[in-house]
C-alpha cells in the first residue's frame, strides 16, 4: 500500500515537473500572436455594415467571398509583430523602474511635456535628472509619442482571389491605459482600436462577374487586455506580454467604391498590355543624350530629337513613326582627330508594354541623310551620305505624360563620301555592331503631346 502510495506521489512529481518546464520553454509572444490573430478574425467575422449609398457594382458579395483567414497573418508572424509592441511599451532595460517595469508607460500622457513625463517618472524635477537619462527618457516619450498618435502598422498581406488584387493591412492603435488589469495589479490595462483596411483591385473583363474595379474596406474594433514586462508564480508563467480581450464596437464601412464601365474591355491573346488597360496612343516628343565607346579609343558623344506619331498596332502594340534629327560629335583620346555627324530622316518604333503598361521594350530604327565634317592633324573634309542605326532599350513612365528611356544602339551602317576643302572625294562604307566594335547608350526623356 505504502509502495503504491510512493508511486503515485512521484508519477504526480514527474507530471508536475513536466509540465513547469513545457511551459517554460513555449514562447509566451507565440501565444500572444496566436491571440492577436484571433482578435482580428473575430473583428472581421462579427463587424456590422455602415450602410453606405449602393452603386451600380456589387462590392459587398465579392468581399464577403474573400477568406478571413487569408486576411490576417500567422501566429508566427504576429509573434514577431507583438515583439514591436513591447519594444515600444517597455521602457529600455537600464532605465527599468518599478516593480513591473512598464511603469514608464503608465506615466506617460499625451498631454504631458517631455520635462512632466520625466518628473512623474522619477518622482524629481526633470533637471536633476542625470544627463545621460535625459537623452533616453527623451528617446522613449517621442517614441511613446508616435505610439500613441499613429499606433503600430503590422506587415501587409497580398494575395489574388477571384483575378482581384487584395492587400490587408492592420493597425493597432492604444486608446487609453491604467494600472491594473481586473484583480490582477501587476499588470498594465491598454484599451487598444484595431483597423484593418482591405484593399481590393479587380480588371475590368469578362471573368469580373462582380464589375468592381477597386474598393476599399475599414474595419474597426475595440478590445481591452493586460500588458505585463514579466511576471512569474511557482508553476506557471504568465509573463505573456501582451494580451487582446473581448472585441467590442465592430465595424465596417466601404470607403472606396470604383465600377468597371458598362463594356468591358475583353482581353486579347498575344498582348502584354493588361486587359482593364485602355491604352490611347498619342504621338511624343523624343529626346536623348548618351555616350559611345568605340574600340579605337574614339569617344563619341549622342544626341537626338524627334516627333513620332502613332501609325498602326502590330499584334495589339503600337508602331510609331516619325522624322528625327542626331547629333554625334567624336574625339579621338590620342590624336587630333574631330568629327560632328548629323542624321536626317525618318525613325519608326515598335513598343511592347509590360506590366499594367508603365513599362515598355522599345525596338528601332532611325535611317536618312548624314553630312558633317572631319577635321584631323590640320586637314578638314567635308561628309556627307547615308546612315541607319539599330537600336532597342526601355521606357518608364514617370508621369500622364512624361517617360524616362534607355537607349542601346544595336548596329551602325555609314555609306559617306568624303571631300577634302583642297579638292578630291573618297566614298567609304563601314558598318558597327555593338558586341564588337562599339557601345552606344542613351538616356532620354519623351513628352506626350496631348495629354494633360
């Protein structure tokens, strides 16, 4: 009896004793994530509509058709959000006052000046404070501060449902604290307001059977729970952090509401253009400036100006064409050589937009008339004959109607005739491919002539 007795006793030991130290080994800010997530599901799940004037697209069956789940990021990750959280409550480690050491949080009032909130804090006036103190209280109180006004923006979340765009981002905002969280007084109480704002952008085709093109969702809710720095009892640790109560007042409201148009636009095989894209090419203006490294050490500088003008679309990307002028001028490093080239004729372009159509690969070819002079070691010849270049590079837009362009010339071909001042002509043709004989890259800048 008294054997069975012994056994009990120490199979219950063994129990207890395993279960301290599983506790004590599983990260309380885990479970505070775990918690967070659950808050914010259920802010999502339980929040009641403020009704909003109705339009002609149905929002509201798309939204509620998104996951939750897919909302709100894992416990793990909000483990890591939490870790901010206390980052900013806490007050840092050689300035830990009190029993519980959040104390400084307690203290602080948006309506307290930093030489208030020191003071209260170190039960002294702020100027007999040391000065190495000073800089850290002040450090927390800005810090407490942006706490307070601006909360804490947790890590966006993006996914595609349904061909829509959607992005969650959530911000918990304290809105007021005290000392003492029920009968509990070694815990703070923070009354915290959570904001989710979804964001969902749709394309406007045939496979949008909602007709939503972009909209916009605010859910709030208010929640209270404890905030402890650490705190332990003999078995258990219930130094968790932070904690998020019942959800109270939850809400959602529509702050954004744009419909695609009547006729959608269908999406079309072969085009890199995104299908909501309705894309009226307009002519440009085209310049640019760049440099070109030849082999012979030759340093050729490169400039362009032109107009081109929409002409056709080539399996649903537009080709323009234009007249355009190019200036190169050349030096060589280690003779007296100098030459000015100019070009005359007409360019045409091919683009491809990428993306949502932003960005664009460019394909050209600029060929015409070129006359200039050459002038070496005292002797100067006049030129003039045909010339094309090759080129290709990429356009960004910056603005409605502003571009950015990189220009790489791909092949040169020059058939000119060469006069001497003093009488005599020569006819040369030479031809360049970049890979081997010469780099030539430019930066331009393009103007769209009508658009405002």
């Amino acid at each position: 009896m008294k054997t069975s007795i012994a056994r009990a006793l120490c199979l219950a030991f063994i129990f207890i004793s395993f279960d301290c130290i599983h506790a004590q080994r599983e990260n309380p800010r885990v479970k505070s994530g775990k918690n967070l997530r659950t808050t914010i599901l259920n802010i999502l799940n339980k929040a009641k509509e403020e009704k909003v004037k109705p339009k002609t697209c149905d929002a509201s069956k798309l939204l509620k058709s998104i996951p939750r789940n897919k909302l709100v990021a894992s416990k793990k990750v909000l483990a890591k959000e939490i870790n901010r959280i206390m980052d900013t409550i806490n007050l840092p480690q050689d300035l830990v006052m009190g029993k519980y050491g959040h104390i400084a949080f307690e203290v602080y009032s948006p309506s307290k000046t930093l030489q208030e909130f020191g003071r209260d804090l170190f039960i002294k006036p702020y100027k007999d404070i040391p000065t190495n103190k000073q800089r850290i209280i002040k450090k927390y109180y800005e810090k407490a501060r942006r706490f307070y006004n601006k909360g804490i923006d947790l890590k966006p979340i993006k996914f595609m449902h349904k061909g829509c765009e959607i992005v969650a981002g959530t911000n918990l905002k304290p809105l007021k604290w005290k000392q003492g969280y029920k009968k509990s007084p070694q815990f703070l109480s923070i009354e915290w307001e959570i904001t989710t704002e979804i964001d969902i952008e749709c394309p406007c085709n045939e496979k949008n059977k909602h007709k939503v093109k972009r909209a916009i969702y605010h859910y709030k809710g208010k929640v209270t729970g404890p905030y402890s720095r650490y705190a332990n009892d003999h078995f258990n640790i219930i130094g968790f952090g932070v904690r998020f109560g019942k959800v109270t007042s939850a809400k959602y409201k529509r702050h954004k509401l744009e419909c695609c148009p009547e006729k959608p636009t269908k999406p079309e095989d072969g085009s890199f253009t995104s299908p909501d894209e309705n894309i009226d090419y307009t002519p440009f203006i085209d310049t640019n400036l760049g440099i070109s490294f030849a082999k012979d050490e030759e340093t050729e500088m490169v400039g362009a100006a032109g107009v081109l003008f929409y002409l056709t679309s080539i399996a649903d990307n537009p080709f323009y064409l234009g007249p355009k002028a190019t200036l190169h001028t050349a030096v060589g490093s280690d003779t007296n050589v100098e030459a000015t080239q100019i070009l005359l004729g007409p360019a045409a372009e091919y683009q491809v937009p990428i993306g949502q159509g932003n960005t664009s690969i460019l394909g050209g070819v600029h060929a015409g008339y070129t006359f200039g002079n050459v002038s070496a070691f005292g002797f100067k010849q006049n030129t003039s004959g045909f010339a094309a270049r090759v080129y290709s590079g990429v356009e960004f837009d910056i603005t409605e109607n502003i571009a950015l362009a990189a220009i790489l010339n791909l092949f040169e071909y020059n058939n000119i005739q060469f006069k001497a001042e003093e009488g005599g002509e020569k006819t040369t043709t030479s031809n360049s491919l970049f890979v081997s004989d010469r780099t030539t890259f430019s930066v331009g800048v393009r103007i769209d002539l009508t658009k405002k």
